[in-house]
C-alpha cells in the first residue's frame, strides 16, 4: 500500500471540480463533501492563537 501525497490529493481535487464543472445537472452533494475535507487536508497549517 502506498501512501498519499498531497500532490496526489490536489489532483483528486482537480478531477472532481472538472468532473463537477463538466456535468452540472448531476447531483454532486457526496462530491462537495470530499472537496472540503480534501481542501482541509491540503490548506498550509494555521499559526496557534496566542
């Protein structure tokens, strides 16, 4: 097994918003949801609060 990159995260995000922009009419609820938690996973870390 291997392990997942976070190149390879960025690319499950462009196949799905392309996928997404291409088909509009389909519902893609289960979509978005992986969208956000693949955007989550991939955004820089935030600085801790003082």
């Amino acid at each position: 097994m291997q392990a997942v990159t976070e190149g390879d995260r960025r690319k499950e995000v462009r196949v799905l918003l392309a996928q997404i922009q291409a088909h509009p009419e389909r519902d893609w609820s289960a979509a978005r949801r992986r969208l956000a938690t693949l955007n989550k996973l991939i955004a820089p870390p935030r600085p801790a609060p003082h």
